[in-house]
C-alpha cells in the first residue's frame, strides 16, 4: 500500500504503513532531520512541524494523517535562499544551548504568527507553554521569540517597498 | 381542468414550487386518542397548550389551536418537528382508550322487513364485510403545500379524492368550491388516478395545511410520511356492511338480506373533526328500502333476483358530498365477495350460481362471454415452474376470482345501466405476501372502452400494495444503496408497466359501443375491481379477505395466521409483546422438523464449494454492504491476521472463546455450507454440523436480516478468497463447555422472527430500525446482559454494558453525554468518526465506524435517526446546548484544586493536546474533555482504556490520535490522573472510587476485564 505525502512542497509515494508515525516517515524514508524524537508522547514538541501552517507534533500523528496536507518542516522554512524571519530571529538572539528543542520552538513560533501577527509577551509564553526546554534557555527563546514577531512584521513590509 | 396548468412538472415529487420557497412549515399534534368508531368522530378534549414550552427554540414558531386541532408552524421541518416534539399539551381524556371498537354495526334501530325461513332452507350464512376510510397513498413521503389568502386556497399534493378534498376545504375556510384550486407536487394529474377508492392521508395533510395556512397567513407545506399512518388507523372503517343469506336445498340463495352502514362511504379529514368544522350526521333509518323497490337514489342496488330480498342502508344528513361511485364499489365488494362465499360453501360455480340468480339476458350474455374468453375452469392447473422467475413454484399460490356488477344509472335506475364483468389472475407469493395481479379479463356491455392495462396497473397499485407494481420487489426497509431514493412515478401509464418476468395478459371483450378511452376511471370501470382480486385471492390462498386493500403485509400475515384475517378486520398493527416463553413455545413452527427442547440438530448435508462466478456482480456488491452493516470482519478478523479467517479471541464471563474462520475453505472454514446451513446458523445459532453457537455471535441479532439480505451476504462471503486456517479451541468452564444446552438457552431468549417494519413510524426509522437491531446489533454490546449473557430488553434495552474492557455507554435516556446528543451530532459521530459536541470514537467503536463508512449516507442517517429516537433526542443541537457546552469548556479552564499530583501529570502528558494555548493546532484534540462522555459516566473504565492504550485512528482516518501510556505510568499514577480529570472536567459528578484496582484490573487482558452487568 502506498500513499502520498506532500512535503516542503513535495510529492513522495511511500510504500509505508498507514499506522506509522509521520516523524519516523520524515527522518527515515525522506532524511529530513529538522524534527527531532524527544519523548514520544507528544509531550515535548520537539517533533515539531507545520500542517497547514499548524502546529503538529508528529511522534503520536500517522502519517495517514497527514495525507492530503502540506506539511512544512525546518529544513524546508527557508524560502529562495533566505531564512525564515523566526529562524533568523534565534540566530540573531543566539537562543540555543544545547538545540534540541530549537525546532519546537521555531515551529511553534511560526505557527503563532501564522495565527497571529502581533502576539503579545504573555500570548507568547502561552503558545510556547507545551514546549520542553531541558537545558535552561528559556530566557533567550522568549527574546528571540519577541525579535521574530519584530522581524516577521517588517518582512511582511518588504514586498511594499519593492 | 387548470389542475397542473400553472406549475411546470416537476421532476421530483419532493420538490416545492419555486413560488413557494418562503413557504413555511407546520407539524401537527394530534390527540393521543382519537377515533372515529363508524358513527361519529371522538377524541381527547384539548384543556391547555403551553406556548412558552417551544419559546427556548430558535426562531418564531407559531403554535396554532383551533378546538382540538394543534399545530406548530416553524421556518424548517426540522424546527417545525422538534416544536411539536417540545409543545406541552394538556389533554383530558373522554373515555378509556378501549381496543374493542365495535364489531359490528348495531341495527338496532332499523327494522327489519319480516324474515321468513322458507322451509327448504337448508343452510345459512352471515358476513360482515369493511371498507377502510383511508387508502394507501403510496410508498415515498412528500409535501403538501396550502397557500390560503383572502379569497383563494391554492393546496399543492397529492389526492385521488378531489372532489371530497373540495368539499373538506370548504367547510373548514368557509371559502366556496370555486374559489379553492388543487396542483399536483408531480407529472400525475389528480384526475388520472382512480377516484372511485377512497380517499388517502394526502387529504388529511391537504387540510391540516389549510388550517394553519389560514392561521398563520403565510404558505404552509406539511410533509406527508408515516405519520400520517396515524390517522388511517384513527379513522378505521368508512363503510361495514352486513349480508346474510339462507340457502335452499338446490342450491339456491333463498333469501338474501344486504345492509349498509351509512349511506356516504366516506370520512372527512382528521383536521376538519378535530377543528370542529365536521358534523356528525344525525342517523335515520333510510325509509322504505325494503324488498328490491329501489325508487331513493341512495338507497343500495343489485343486479340480482332474489325470491326473499332485503337491501338497507342507514343514511345521514348530507355532511360530504361524497364521490357516490365510491358507495357502488363498497357494495359491489361486498355483495360479489359473498356470492363468491356462498358458491364456495355450497361447492357450486361462482359464475353458475350468479347466473342462476340473474333475470337479465344481457347481463348473462356478457358473463358467458367473459368466461368463455377466460377459459374459466376452477380449480387451477398448477403452476409452471417456468413461468415462476424469482421464487421456487411451491412459494407461489395461484388463483383466480370472478366478480360482476350492474351500475345503476343515475337518472333512471333501471335495466340501461353499465354492466361489467370481471375475471382476474393473481399470483401470491406466500414467503412474502405479495401478491401480483397477473391477467385482467374485462367486459363491459356499453359505455366507453375499458382501458384494462390501466384498470391493472390501478388495481395493483391501490389495493394490492404500497405503489410496487412488479413482484420481487422488497420492502423498503432493507432496500440498499442511494438508488432507493428515486421516486417511482405512481400509475402514470400502462407503459410503464414493464415486466420483469411477467408478462401480463391484458384482454378486452368488445363493447357495444366504441368511444374514445377517457383518462378518467370512474367508479363503473372498477367497480367489481375490488371483489375480484377478494374472489381470486381466497382461490390461492384459501384465506377470504373481506377489507381492502390486500397488502404483502396483510397477505403475509394472514399465511402466517389465517385467524387473524378471518374476522375481515384490519390485523392489528401494535408491536407483539416480547414474552420470550411463548415466542419459544413458536420456535418450533419456525426451525421446522425438530423439537426446540431437543438438544441434538440434525447436520445440514455438505455441500461442494459454490463456483464464484454463481452470483451476479448486484447480489455480491449487495452482500459486501451487508457484510460491512454486520460488521463480520471486525469479530472475524484476529490482529493483523487475514480478513475474515477468524481467531479472535473474545473474553465472556464464561471463558474464552475464538471466532471462526468465515472464507469459503472447505475444511476450516465455511467453503461446504448450503446456504440453508448458513442460514441456519445466522438466524438460529446452529453451525452446519448441528452444533450450537454460542451467542458471542450475533444470531439473535443476525435473526433480524431479511431473506434477500441473508442470500447476498452468503454470495458474498462465498465468493471470497478462501484462506485455511488453524482451528482454536474455546477455552470455557464446564458446563458452559456444553454446547447442546443452548437448546434451553435459545429456546428462553432467542427470538428469531424476522424484522417487522413498525408502520407508524417513518421509512427512515424503519430502515434505522432493520439496520441497528438487526445487522448492526447494535444491542450486543450496548444493551446489559443478565447472568445467562442474554440481552435484556424494555427498559433495559440500549442501557449500556461492558465489552472487551470497555464500556459501551447507554444509548438510551440513561445516557451520561454532558451535553445531550442530538441526531446531527450522531450522524456525525458515526459518519465521520467524531462529532463536534461530544469527541471521537475510539475503543471498539472505531472498527464500527470504519464498517459504516461503506454505507451509503441514507443508511447511516437511518442509524443515527434511530439511536436519536432511543435517546429522545431532538433533530439538531439546540442553541441552549451549543451555548451550555461552551460554558462547560470554560468552567474546565481552571485546574481542580487539591489534586496536584493528577495536575502535574496533566500538565505533562496531556495538556499539549487537551488544553487550548489560543493558537490552533493540527494535532491537538479538536473537543475538549469537558464535553467527553466518559469522563461523566459512572465507570472509569474507558477513561483508563485510553490513559493505557491511547485512541488511535487505525480504521478512522484523520480521527484522533493519542499514545498509550501504560508504559509511563504506574497505575497510582493513572489513578491520580484519572481522579484529577473527573474533578476538572466533570466538577458535577461523584469522584470515582478504587481506581488503581482497576487501572491494574485492565492492564491485564486476560483476567476479570469483563462485568456482566453494570
């Protein structure tokens, strides 16, 4: 049995069970490395992708269930060779320690500008709540977070001024 | 005639005019007793209607009150329906419902001329004979619109009594016949249909919808469904009459005595009795009608000579200017009906002894043509198995009737007047009751030519069925696929009389005098009509019907129980009482040579494998939606083994067992199974070999399956793969080890009669009704068992039970749901797996759901529409119960105090999905837990099932996916958990006890994960 995955703007027939998780399909069958296994239960976010420009965490999702989706990871954020304004942002804030909650929450980021533009700091602590940190970087993600929001906005500007 | 001028046809009957869009919608509510009893009109008094019970629905709904008519006008059927559901009334009884309605016609008052037994008599005979005073309407629901303004009445429907219809109207707006315009809804144009039968429901809805036009003064379209059932079954007989005769030794009727109930053999519309509009006629013996002096208009006729002759009929004050060929025909049932009686008895010719009483050279003439025309001989050959297509021969009875009749003419009652005489061959399927008119001779001795196909088409149509003119059609109920919903154009033609394996003879004496075909049959066409199709009926089958019209339904059941319909009173039509020793002691007619109380059946003879290629693609893609409403691959499929071959093992109080393998492999599985094996075990729990199931199989459901559906699912199955497979042993406890005692079980709870459509309910609970109860079984799992494992019914029924470590929650009013389901909410739960208010399916309901997503919508919204009226659950969600569960999911936004280690293992493995952040998610849980039905319900249990094994979308795609945790937690810690989400979620409810026992009860899947009972 075979289906069709759309990822990053790609086709992909996977001969795969419908039951397996879409986070073993991504990193074993297409090698995007982006999401990250961390606890398996969908409690931490490290498995993070968009859907539709949602959130998903992907170690409890079959990738059934993302048939007839757009499916987003890290790897494919950055569009013509320029990174994601939230993907800029935690370079900018230099908000890793150890990294590897860090597509997490740049996934969960993009999602909440996808939904909302101007968040505030007490929306942004919310949308990050379900995101596990275990290294204590949590100060430096919450300034980068508030710099995406800054740099999100002024590159939605850009096409404007062109 | 303007009727259908001014409205294109329309393609659908279930279409509303384009002009009457802003229609609204009304639903009456009837009296829960009324009745009219032969000679008046009775029903509850109406004391006090409560507006403000409807106020908390949306949108303006009028109620309207007229005396003691009720109804509620609303801007959509749905509104409309639920209103009528809600609106509290008040109503005070007059009498006892009494089921004895009156017997027989008192006439008391009429006196009788003076009887004299001539001395020869030698035998004498009395019967009473009825005439319904509602027809059927057809088989397929739909509208009837009244548009009522200042000086004009516009209805839009479906009548065959346009006439009587008028004159309803115009009583009860005041308005004169000429001001009131009838349309037909479709390409049937009222006056093509048969007038002289009677009247349908259609005129019931017709005036129920002028009467709240009127009131509301705005457009009102009444759906015309099974409700309406109602008043037909109100409204009883329209006509009884009474013969009686005595017989001379020769063979001669010496004296014969006719009376007739009313002179009108018509009653008016429901709507127009309880609104006070109808008079009950003052009832005066008709004067002089003694011996043959017919010089009253009214008075009876016929064509008979009889040396001792009384005709009699009591008349009424002219409350209906009634159809009067309607009376003709009643008369002409009766009269023609007994003569054919007294034949019998006497073992004379029906047509000798007609003839033998006639003193009409013409008429005699006529009836010699006839029969020389008909080759009329009685008895019957038997029938040839080649003209029998679709059942063996010795399912079919064959017969033949005469009948004849003079009409008078209206002018001048005397010799001129129509004679007709008829000669029919009718078919009678005794396995379903149907009965297909199959040869028509027709003479006629002036007057216009004899359309006889369409006299047939008529015929068959009105008085022998539901609109199914071809036999080998099956009842609605379990009809399959989307295809059921086109309407079947009613008697537009005798072209459309095509036939499948019939081929109907259609011949014609020729008349005196040729005239155009007029479109219109009148009542001297089909008068004799009625009494022929009676006459030919009792030569097949032995069993006289003395009321129209001859249904599948009656036929059957008078096969089944010729007591019934020997009295010549409708059979009743309440549901048999469930008294599971008698329906024992009836088990023996139905499994044939055995005694039940024997434990020992015989082995059905081994068959070879039927060829694949046996079954036409229909009947196999039939029996693959059957196969997927019975769900026999859920149970017969074990973990990740192959479709079909068995292996499961299902844990019972009584020990485990292992389903059995269902491909046509002729040593392991099914392969040597005739179909009577197969349908042995699906209806009474026998296996081929004689051995008894064990009711883990549904066959007490599976019993419920009709014979086309059974035949289907065995084309299905055997033209499967077949695939061998290991036998498993059950591994029970004596004695349950010993299959032979479920003889005695089978014989205390098992019922296998098959379905029986509940006629007052609508087509779409029937068809809801066939599907859960039976194929679906439903039942197994959500009705609670009693010590022996046997489902409990009545109130128990749909009560909730335990299976496989889950809890099947109560589909009834029992149902713990937070917020109260609706029909909406459930089609979608079992159509798409999840339902906005209430969460996804999961546990073993999920299979379920992925088993119904191979039905077609019609069968799930029967489903759905069935569970909602086990529930009492209004059509759609209410906006009080949108608005109460958005208040539930804010009141479970603040954690439960006091429970901090269940809140830290919240916060941790479940809020990710089950706490909103504001941000919209894709892989969250889409209903918050404060709307979720286990968290309410009495028993932890599923609630643990989904802490441990998670909810996963294996067989629902894009539904809810959730990891197990057995693994992660500790059953203290599910315990917590469980604990602290019962607190924040269902703050209402009692926290549930001892739950680290049962955490650690289901963890094991062996032991103890069954109740019996709740």
């Amino acid at each position: 049995m075979t289906l069709t995955l759309t990822v990053n703007g790609q086709e992909h027939e996977l001969a795969v069970s419908p039951q397996t998780p879409l986070l073993n399909v991504l990193r074993n069958d297409l090698a995007l490395n982006g999401p990250k296994y961390g606890c398996g239960l969908g409690e931490c976010g490290a498995c993070s992708v968009l859907i539709d420009g949602m959130a998903a965490r992907t170690c409890v999702l079959p990738v059934s269930a993302a048939v007839g989706h757009n499916v987003i990871t890290l790897d494919g954020l950055a569009c013509n060779g320029q990174l994601d304004p939230v993907q800029q942002a935690f370079i900018d804030a230099q908000a890793a320690q150890c990294g590897y909650c860090l597509n997490g929450m740049i996934i969960t980021v993009r999602a909440l500008l996808n939904h909302n533009a101007q968040p505030s700091a007490q929306q942004i602590r919310t949308a990050l709540e379900h995101n596990l940190c275990r290294c204590g970087t949590h100060v430096e993600i919450l300034q980068a977070a508030r710099l995406a929001v800054d740099l999100n906005a002024s590159r939605l500007q850009e096409p404007l001024h062109e | 005639m303007s009727e259908g001028q001014r409205l294109r046809r329309q393609h659908h009957q279930a279409s509303i005019p384009a002009a009457l869009a802003h229609s609204r919608y009304g639903v009456v509510v009837r009296p829960p007793h009324y009745h009219w009893d032969g000679e008046r009109f009775e029903s509850d008094r109406l004391i006090s209607v409560d507006r403000s019970s409807v106020g908390s629905l949306p949108g303006a709904i009028e109620v309207v009150v007229e005396e003691d008519f009720v109804g509620v006008v609303a801007s959509s059927l749905a509104l409309a329906i639920d209103a009528a559901k809600q609106l509290k009334v008040e109503w005070q009884s007059v009498r006892q419902p009494t089921n004895s309605a009156p017997d027989s016609v008192k006439f008391t008052s009429l006196k009788f001329s003076a009887v004299k037994k001539s001395p020869q008599s030698q035998a004498s005979m009395r019967q009473q004979y009825g005439w319904p005073s509602r027809m059927h309407w057809g088989n397929s629901p739909g509208w009837v619109i009244a548009d009522y303004r200042q000086h004009q009445l516009d209805i839009w429907g479906e009548t065959v009594t346009p006439l009587a219809l008028k004159h309803d109207l115009s009583r009860l707006t005041a308005l004169p016949v000429n001001q009131i315009e009838l349309y037909c809804l479709d390409q049937t144009h009222v006056s093509r249909q048969a007038t002289g039968l009677g009247r349908h429901c259609g005129d019931d809805a017709a005036v129920d919808a002028a009467l709240m036009s009127k009131a509301v003064g705005a457009p009102v379209t009444v759906w015309l469904d099974a409700r309406y059932a109602k008043d037909k079954e109100a409204l009883g007989q329209a006509q009884r009459m009474t013969l009686e005769a005595d017989l001379a030794s020769s063979g001669e009727i010496a004296r014969y005595h006719y009376q007739q109930a009313n002179i009108i053999g018509e009653v008016a519309a429901v709507g127009l009795w309880l609104s006070g509009k109808a008079v009950t006629a003052e009832l005066t013996t008709e004067a002089g009608a003694t011996e043959a002096s017919n010089n009253n208009d009214a008075a009876p006729f016929s064509p008979y000579v009889f040396r001792d002759q009384y005709l009699a009929s009591r008349s009424q004050s002219n409350t209906l200017s009634s159809d009067p060929t309607v009376v003709d025909i009643q008369q002409a049932f009766a009269r023609e009906s007994f003569l054919d009686e007294v034949a019998r008895n006497s073992e004379q010719d029906p047509i000798a002894l007609r003839i033998r009483h006639l003193d009409d050279a013409r008429g005699i003439a006529l009836i010699e043509s006839v029969a020389k025309r008909a080759e009329w001989t009685l008895p019957l050959s038997p029938l040839s198995p080649t003209s029998a297509p679709s059942s063996s021969p010795q399912d079919l009875l064959r017969g033949r009737g005469f009948a004849y009749s003079q009409l008078p003419s209206r002018d001048q009652r005397e010799a001129p007047g129509v004679r007709s005489a008829w000669i029919a061959d009718v078919v009678v399927n005794r396995i379903t009751g149907e009965v297909q008119l199959t040869r028509l001779i027709v003479g006629q001795d002036t007057g216009p030519d004899v359309d006889t196909a369409r006299l047939q088409q008529t015929l068959q149509t009105r008085v022998l069925g539901e609109a199914r003119p071809l036999l080998g059609q099956s009842p609605a109920f379990d009809e399959w696929g989307d295809g059921r919903n086109v309407l079947v154009p009613v008697a537009s033609g005798a072209g459309e009389l095509a036939t499948r394996g019939y081929q109907p003879a259609t011949q014609r004496v020729p008349s005196s005098f040729n005239q155009p075909a007029s479109d219109v049959l009148t009542g001297a066409e089909l008068s004799p009509g009625v009494a022929v199709i009676a006459n030919a009926l009792f030569d097949a089958t032995g069993i006289r019907f003395r009321q129209p019209p001859f249904t599948a339904k009656r036929v059957r059941q008078a096969l089944q129980e010729p007591t019934v319909e020997s009295a010549g009173r409708p059979a009743k039509l309440q549901r048999p009482a469930r008294r599971r020793w008698l329906a024992a002691a009836a088990l023996t007619t139905m499994a044939g040579t055995v005694a039940i109380a024997w434990p020992w059946k015989g082995a059905v003879v081994p068959i070879a494998r039927p060829a694949a290629n046996l079954y036409s693609a229909d009947t196999i893609e039939r029996g693959r939606l059957v196969a997927a409403a019975g769900d026999c691959a859920a149970c017969h499929t074990a973990d990740n083994g192959v479709t079909n071959v068995g292996g499961r093992s299902f844990e019972t109080p009584f020990g485990t067992l292992y389903s059995t393998n269902i491909t046509p492999d002729e040593v392991t599985g099914i392969g040597q199974w005739s179909y009577a094996a197969f349908e042995r075990a699906m209806r009474h729990g026998i296996s081929r070999d004689g051995s008894h199931l064990y009711p883990a199989f549904p066959y007490t459901a599976f019993a419920k399956t009709s014979d086309t559906d059974l035949q289907a699912l065995y084309a299905y199955l055997m033209s499967q793969p077949a695939v061998s497979s290991d036998k498993t042993v059950n591994d029970l406890a004596f004695p349950f080890s010993v299959r032979s005692l479920m003889a005695g079980w089978n014989a205390l709870y098992h019922d296998p009669t098959p379905f029986q459509p509940d006629p007052m309910q609508s087509e779409l609970y029937n068809r809801g009704a066939y599907l859960a109860e039976g194929l679906g079984h439903c039942s197994a799992c959500h009705s609670p068992r009693n010590a022996m494992g046997a489902e409990k019914s009545g109130k128990n029924y749909f009560a909730g039970a335990f299976v496989d470590g889950w809890e099947a929650p109560p589909l009834n009013a029992l149902s713990r749901a937070p917020v109260a389901w609706s029909e909406t909410s459930l089609y979608d739960y079992l159509r798409h797996g999840e339902s906005a208010l209430h969460g996804v399916a999961s546990g073993p309901m999920a299979p379920v759901v992925a088993g119904l997503a191979e039905l077609p919508e019609y069968d799930v919204r029967a489903i759905a529409h069935y569970v909602a009226t086990q529930m009492q659950a209004p059509t759609d969600d209410s906006e009080i119960a949108v608005a109460r569960a958005e208040q539930r999911v804010a009141s479970a936004t603040l954690s439960a105090p006091g429970l901090e280690a269940g809140e830290r293992l919240f916060d941790g493995a479940c809020a990710a999905c089950h706490v909103a952040t504001g941000v919209p998610t894709f892989s969250s849980a889409s209903t918050s837990l404060a709307l979720n039905t286990n968290i309410h319900s009495d028993h932890p249990d599923n609630v643990i099932q989904s802490i441990l094994s998670g909810v996963h979308a294996d067989h629902v795609p894009g539904v809810g996916s959730m990891p197990g945790f057995s693994d992660s937690f500790s059953n203290t810690q599910v315990a917590d958990l469980a604990m602290y989400l019962r607190a924040r979620f269902a703050p209402d409810k009692a926290p549930w006890q001892q739950l680290e026992q049962r955490s650690a009860d289901l963890r094991q899947p062996h032991q103890n994960n069954t109740h019996s009972t709740p």
